[in-house]
C-alpha cells in the first residue's frame, strides 16, 4: 500500500504543470510625454535599474550610476542611447548595455516592478 500511494505521488507530481511568473503590466510613457514617470525594473542577477521618462529622454540609473539618455525612434520597442550606452526593448523586456565595442550588457532581461513617480 505505501509503495502504491508513493507511485501515485510521483506520477502526479509529474502532471503538475508550471505557472508562468506574474508580471506587472506597467507601460512605459509616450516618448514626448512632458510628465516625468519612474519604473523601477529587476533584472537577471537581481539588478534593479531605475528609470525616469520625460519628454524624449530616460535618466536609467544603476548601481549608484545615472546616464541620461535621448530618445532614438525605432521600428520595434524602444531605445534611449546616450554616447556609451543604450536602454532599449520592446513590451516588458529591457537591457542596459555598453554601446559599441561590443555592446556588453550591464542589466538585462529587466522586467518592470513597480511605478517610482
């Protein structure tokens, strides 16, 4: 019997089916919006980048660090660039990289958590 209730375990625990992670649906402004609005994002490795939108500009700020950042039109998502680095993505993904020489990723797969402002 105990081996029998052990087997059912194991075979239903293998029909359990994964729950995709929660996800807060918080938009990003329009890019020429005057209104400053802050979201707080997380990223892979528990990186948190703050940013604030306002009129065609992004102040991302991480680890202590703020760029200030212009917008660039783009067919897909966004993208904020200043002369060293970019914030762009599309929807609720986002990466914080090193422009150029081989665009090294400082946060990435960022998801919005909260509004700052």
């Amino acid at each position: 019997m105990k081996r029998l209730s052990i087997a059912a375990m194991i075979l239903l625990g293998g029909c359990v089916q994964e729950q995709p992670p929660v996800t807060n649906l918080i938009l990003r402004p329009a890019p020429d919006d005057p209104t400053p609005s802050g979201i707080a994002y997380l990223c892979d490795g528990r990186k948190e980048v703050s940013v604030v939108y306002a009129k065609n500009r992004a102040s991302v700020t991480l680890d202590g660090k703020t760029w200030r950042m212009e917008y660039q039109p783009t067919n897909t998502g966004f993208r904020y660039m200043d002369r060293a680095n970019e914030w762009t993505g599309s929807d609720d993904l986002a990466t914080l990289r090193e422009y150029g020489s081989g665009g090294r990723p400082l946060a990435f797969n960022c998801r919005p958590t909260r509004r700052t402002t």
